[in-house]
C-alpha cells in the first residue's frame, strides 16, 4: 500500500458558463492546428447546453461521495480549466501535503488519457515551489468496481427499451476516438488502449451473464479530416447494425461530459430515431457506489510503478493539406 496524506482527482476540467467555452476549447487544441470552423462548430455542442459542460459537476459530486470514504483530504485539479492542477498543487503546498496520490477520470493507457495526464501533473509541479510528490493510482478499466457500475448501468438501460427487445438488443460500446498512430504506441507495447477497452467491454458483458452479441465503435472524432483515426464512427455503425434495438454503453468515459451528452444523446439519439431503431444509452460510472468504493480500493493497493519516460509518446504531428 503506498503511503499518501492526501488524494488528487484530477481531470480533464469543462466550462461552467457560456464565455468559457471559446477561452477552454481554445485551452484544448492549443498547438495542434485545429481550424477556427472546427471550434465553432464544437462551441455550438456547448452553447446547446447553456455553455456548460457537465464534467465539472460530475466530479464535485465524486469528490462527495468519495470523501466520507477515505482517511485523507480530497483535493481536485483539472488540465484545461479552474480549477487548475497548478492551482489545487500550490492550495496543497500551503497546507503541508507532501505525497499524494492521483485518481484520474481516465481509465485507458494512451496519450490523451494518460501521459498528457502525466505530463500536466508534471508541468504543474514544476511550477510550484514545494509542491507535493503526486503518485497515479493505476488504470481501473478491469476494476470490479468499474465492471460493476457499468453492468448495473446497462441493465438499467436495457429495462427502458420496450419489453420485446431486452433480451435481444445489441450492446454498442462506445469509446473517444484517437488517431490511428496513438492507438498503435499505446501502452507499454502499444495497441493498449483498444485492447484495454475490449477487455473492459468483455467484463461488462460477462457481469451481464453473457452470451449478448456486442461491438466496440468510436466517437467524438476531432482531428484533421487527413488522419486517420480509429472507426467505425458510432453513428455510421447504428445505420448499418442488424439488431432490433441497441444499448449504447459509453465505456470509453466515467462521467457524462460533452462527448457523451451530446455525441450520444443529441446525434446517435438522432440517427436512430432516423431510422426507427430502438435506442437507450447507459449512464456513466459517475458515482455508483461501487465505482466509489473502487477509489479506496485503489488507494489500498501496492504502488504502481512508474511508466516508462516512453510510454504512450504524443503521435506524430502532420502537417495539413495543402488549399
């Protein structure tokens, strides 16, 4: 067991009112080259829901189920909004925690949901005199903690479809896409991240008792349309299923955020009903009191070691199509 005085969640961060939306995104893509079009048109996603994303909230609300739970103070930083992981490590600092330990609300190996992880933590460190050694509690996505939120999830899912199509809707697991070069250094040995995120599936799936028919799609593609990133897309995929109903399952995800509000709810919502296929969408781990429990669970087990200075590296950067 590794010996912390304090526990860090750290995330990914979202706005909170409309005039954060355009400063955050922009905090985002910042260096990767993504047209101005591209941000407006992702801005519009989150003026749709009043310029708020929901992740913010989601943690505050982990962080209140997790707390009564755990020996040791709780503290939040995110990477590209308040409150800033430089921020929580100075507040930190000035109250004398000395080694923590980091829960992140990313449970796969790959760039984006672990060494941009890493790498900010890092940063942030760097910045702050005094600031506490911070020790990443490790990836979950096999956890029974997580397995078992997201099959009470589904379950819960299933039983809104209409009572002919439970036991034969089809399980569509959804994940973030990412570009085909970080899928394939992903992780100690690459390919990790779809690996990790079949293997989650398959539990889910086994929780359930099995025997269901299922596939892994992707969605919230956001890079340059000359990349190649991992597909089929979730919404190419519902118009050419042969199921009589699906269950979108976000396994890729543990609260729901933007990417899942509106990926999910608003546009596969949407091409589904298009064509007249039965759809549900299970919920997110959020704060289902196993996936809560799971956080202590990690903090009780032995120290992760530390990865590789080359694990999960940033992909390649491409330039653009020539106009």
């Amino acid at each position: 067991m590794g010996t912390y005085d304090a526990l860090l969640v750290v995330s990914f961060g979202g706005p909170e009112k409309p005039a954060d939306v355009m400063p955050f995104l922009e905090n985002v893509v910042r260096g990767r080259g993504i047209p101005r079009e591209r941000l407006l048109e992702v801005e519009a996603h989150y003026q749709r829901f009043g310029g708020v994303s929901p992740i913010n909230q989601q943690c505050r609300d982990l962080i209140a189920a997790v707390e009564p739970t755990v020996d040791l103070p709780v503290y939040w930083g995110n990477r590209n909004w308040h409150p800033y992981l430089e921020d929580t490590l100075r507040r930190m600092a000035a109250d004398g925690v000395r080694r923590a330990a980091a829960f992140v609300t990313a449970a796969y190996s790959s760039y984006s949901s672990c060494r941009q992880y890493l790498d900010d933590i890092a940063l942030a460190r760097a910045a702050v005199e005094g600031a506490p050694e911070v020790v990443r509690l490790r990836h979950y996505f096999d956890h029974p903690g997580f397995v078992a939120a997201m099959a009470d999830h589904t379950r819960d899912a299933l039983d809104r479809l209409p009572a002919e199509h439970r036991d034969t809707a089809r399980l569509v697991f959804t994940a973030h896409s990412i570009p085909l070069s970080m899928a394939a250094t992903a992780g100690p040995d690459g390919g990790a991240y779809e690996a990790q995120l079949r293997r989650a599936a398959s539990l889910v799936v086994a929780e359930l008792g099995g025997g269901r028919e299922w596939d892994l799609v992707w969605q919230s593609r956001s890079g340059a349309p000359h990349i190649p990133w991992l597909e089929p897309d979730v919404c190419d995929h519902l118009l050419q299923v042969d199921a009589p109903a699906v269950v979108l399952v976000p396994i890729g995800f543990v609260s729901d955020h933007m990417e899942v509000v509106y990926d999910l709810d608003v546009e596969a919502a949407e091409t589904a009903r298009k064509i007249g296929l039965p759809l549900t969408r299970a919920a997110t781990a959020g704060t289902h009191p196993r996936f809560v429990a799971m956080v202590g669970e990690l903090l009780a087990e032995p120290e992760p070691a530390a990865c590789a200075a080359d694990c999960c590296p940033a992909p390649p950067r491409r330039p653009g199509p020539r106009r």
